[in-house]
C-alpha cells in the first residue's frame, strides 16, 4: 500500500512521525466508455480553447480569475497559505465522537508511525481511548486546508477527513413541518417498531448486492446469456391510517 501523505500528529509539544493511508477503497464496477460502433475506448484529452491542442500534463497550472484574466498559482502558495499546517495534523482540541453530525464525515485514512515502536504513537491511542475522545484537527492535503478527527480504531490511529461547517447547508429552504401532531399511543408504537428492529451496528451483515448482481449480468452476456432478475416486491399495507400501518409492521416483524 502507498501512502498519500508524510508528516507528523501533533498535540501539546508532542510531534509524532506518520505516514497516511487511504483506509478505504470502491466497490464499485470499472467500467470504460466506449463507442457503439466499434466498442474503441473513449479518450478525455485536456484542450486549449483558443488552439484546440491537447496540452501537456506539466504545462498545467491553476489560477484564479479576476476579473478578465487569471492569477497564476504555484505551489508554493498553497503552502505558504497555511505553512504551520502542511506537514503537520495539529490536534486542537479533544471531543466525544457521539457529538458529532455523521453529515460531516467524508473519508478516511490510516496513520502509520514513521518510526517502529513509536511510544507517543502508542500513548496517543491508549489515552484517547480511555478517555473516550477524538482529535479535532487541521491539515492540508493536496493543496487544501482540511478539518479532520484523529480517533483510534483496532490500535490504529486514524484520520478521518470532515467537512467545514459552511458547507453544510441548512435546513430553512426544506419544505418539512417540523411541528406534527403525533398521538401518544402512535410515538408509542413507533418506538416498539424502533426496539424490534434494532440491533448492534454490524456493517459485515451488509453487502454491495448491486455490484454482485450486475456482475452476474456482465458474466452472462459474455456468454450469450441473459440471467433471471429477482424483482423486489413491495409489501402492501391496508388502509393509509398511520397507527393501522404501525401495527401491521410491528405484526410482521414479530412473525417474521
């Protein structure tokens, strides 16, 4: 495995060496664009509007418009945005992960120690763990200043990359009626219907069925074939009565 990104976790006077890795990867299909007529792969080639040339990758840049014209970035400037925070995840402070909105998570990556038997390393996780609490921190990577946790899973430290707070739009624009009259024995069911179904989080239960299926279809037309397609039935419920509905899933739950 390669890792995306060197430098080191800070927190107080403590600097650890790290190593990042991409602790996830995609499940879905490879699939390439082609033309109907001869099935010839579809290239995507970066043009210049004015000459119609491809342009070569490293004579590439990127600028900002003002204006009418652009001001070129090098990548020092990026760096030199936010020096203290281009090869460092400093740590700013300590809070509990339930706290935080699932809306900000965005990927992950896993942070090896640059040294073997690292004992801050070692230490970071024991006391985070103990203490049930995540770092809150901040970085750049790939030219981008980042909000990230620092948290420890399976004696790993790992940095999870998170969203800023403005990009999170809210809610005001959301046509929801916020304040329903819900009947007492209505919430009452609802909850029995949340109990049944509820159980401890065990993602392994859970398969990319999609990705299998097609698969099964991709094998098949290689062969000529077409596969049988199960086709998912929708359970019916009587009535459109929102305590009938509650019931009868409560009921079917229960003889299931």
């Amino acid at each position: 495995m390669r890792s995306i990104w060197k430098g080191s976790i800070g927190f107080g006077l403590v600097s650890i060496p790290i190593k990042l890795y991409s602790a996830v990867q995609s499940s879905a299909l490879s699939l390439d664009m082609l033309d109907s007529r001869d099935h010839a792969r579809i290239r995507y080639l970066r043009v210049n509007e004015h000459t119609h040339k491809e342009v070569p990758y490293d004579k590439i840049v990127k600028g900002y418009k003002i204006d009418e014209d652009y001001v070129v970035l090098e990548e020092r400037d990026f760096e030199d945005a936010a020096p203290e925070k281009s090869k460092i995840i400093e740590i700013e402070s300590f809070v509990n992960i339930d706290e935080v909105n699932p809306m900000f998570y965005e990927t992950s990556y896993y942070a090896e120690p640059d040294t073997k038997n690292n004992k801050a390393y070692s230490l970071l996780i024991q006391a985070m763990t103990k203490a049930q609490k995540a770092g809150l921190a901040r970085f750049v990577l790939r030219s981008t200043e980042n909000l990230c946790l620092v948290h420890p899973v399976d004696g790993v430290l790992v940095v999870t990359r998170m969203r800023f707070g403005q990009e999170i739009r809210g809610t005001d624009e959301i046509g929801v009626v916020k304040e329903v009259s819900i009947t007492k024995k209505e919430l009452e069911v609802g909850l029995a219907l949340i109990n049944q179904y509820s159980e401890k989080f065990d993602v392994s239960k859970y398969k990319d069925d999609y990705h299998n299926e097609l698969l099964k279809i991709i094998h098949a037309k290689a062969k000529g074939k077409r596969p049988t397609i199960k086709k998912l039935k929708p359970q019916k419920t009587k009535g459109t009565d929102l305590y009938d509905q509650l019931m009868q899933s409560l009921n079917t739950k229960k003889g299931a």
